[in-house]
C-alpha cells in the first residue's frame, strides 16, 4: 500500500485481467468521445473559424466544452474576449482534477507538464476509477492518448467537411455541437443537486440571451452552481437544526 496515495500496485494473477478490462473501458472511452470531434469541426468551421484555426483550438485546447462554448460564442456574434472567458471558466475545472490525478500519477517533473494536457473530464473519470496506481496510469494514458489522436483527426474531417459544403445553417449542422455537449453532459447528471444545477444555468443562459451580449449568459449561468450549493446548503442545516 503506497502512503501517498492510498492506492495498492496491481499484483496476482488477475493483473492481466484487469489491465486488459482498464483498456477495452479506456479505448471505449476515447473513440466514442474522439470522434464526436467531427461536430466541433463542423461548428468552428460555421462560425467562422478556418480549417487551420479549427485545428489549432483542438491541438492547443483539447477540451471539448471551453472549445465548443468558445466557437459558439463567435457564431453569435461575441467577441473574441467574452468568447475566451466562457471557455476559461469552463476549463477551471481541469485543475481540480489535475491536484488528485497529480497524486495518483506520482509522475517525474518532466513528464507532468505534457500529462498535464491531457487532464480532461474523460481521462480523470477512467483514471480515478481505478482501484490500482497501475490502472490509474494506463486508464490515463490510454485514454488520453485515443482521444487525443481521434478528437484532432475527425476535427480535421469535419472543418473540411464544413468548408466544402458552404453554408453549415443551411444544412443544420450548425445545432450539431450542442447536441453532442448535451449528449454528453446529460448522463453526469445524476444527483438532484447536479440537476438543479443544469437546470437553473439553462434559465439563466436562455432568460439572459436576448438581453445581454453574446458569450456573456454562459458567464452569468456559472451562478448557478453556488446559488444553488448555497440553497441545498441552508435547507441542509434548516433541516438537521430540527
């Protein structure tokens, strides 16, 4: 048992077994994630964005919801700096993964800041599943690695795809990246809170677009969360003061 982390080194007979399940889920998950890449180069390539810029967000960013809200403030007609605040704060949450993989990973100096790239919603969520230092890394590594490849490859495919037909509207395909966010936003959804969540920011987003600039209702919906963490918080207490 490491005391740093808690977690055991993979050891037995089963250590064959278990890797092997770690990459059929880590692989699962990056194709099925990967090549939702298409829709974010069918929607950067409709907002305006060229091929090289499409690809250069998923190279450089490689974060599917800061890269989806980032274009979709464009196409609204925002501007280039409330565009890249939406995409920040959506980013943040990055770094409260990084502190616990960071420990799970225990790895060198050098390697951290590439690692660090890969630090996305889907690699911590198949790397903290792993009950084994062993499993967590190649969970990671894996995962990133599949997503990664697919997620910049089919954002090729798809800005070309864009620019060759013309005028993504006129097609519809300019509601395919916020169909794919849902689609993947929606299963995380599981608690009552995270429910509460998602739906107070939908209010806030769709209430406040006719109202404030483009770009600026995502800023605003972020609220939702500590209003609502806020209330359940006060209810909590009301309730146990009972």
């Amino acid at each position: 048992m490491t005391e740093r982390t808690g977690l055991p080194d993979a050891q037995g007979d089963g250590e064959g077994r278990a890797d092997s399940a770690v990459l059929r889920d880590a692989l699962g998950v990056g194709v099925a994630v990967g090549l939702s890449g298409v829709a974010f180069g069918v929607t950067s390539a409709g907002s305006g964005l060229s091929v090289v810029q499409s690809c250069a967000l998923s190279l450089l960013v490689f974060t599917g919801a800061s890269q989806f809200a980032l274009v979709g403030a464009l196409a609204a007609g925002g501007g280039p700096v409330t565009a890249a605040a939406g995409a920040f704060f959506l980013g943040v949450r990055n770094a409260f993964y990084g502190l616990r993989l960071g420990q799970l990973l225990a790895l060198s100096r050098v390697v951290r800041p590439f690692a660090a790239h890969w630090v996305i919603d889907e690699t911590a969520a198949v790397a903290l599943a792993q009950p084994t230092r062993r499993g967590v890394r190649i969970g990671f590594v894996v995962t990133g690695a599949s997503l990664f490849v697919l997620w910049n490859l089919t954002t090729l495919l798809g800005a070309l795809g864009a620019e060759a037909m013309g005028d993504t509207k006129a097609w519809g395909l300019d509601a395919a990246g916020p169909a794919v966010f849902l689609a993947l936003l929606a299963p995380m959804l599981k608690s009552a809170v995270e429910r509460a969540v998602a739906g107070v920011a939908v209010l806030l987003g769709l209430g406040l677009l006719p109202v404030l600039p483009a770009g600026v209702p995502v800023l605003v919906a972020a609220l939702a969360a500590p209003v609502v963490l806020w209330v359940a918080g006060r209810r909590g207490s009301g309730e146990g003061g009972r």
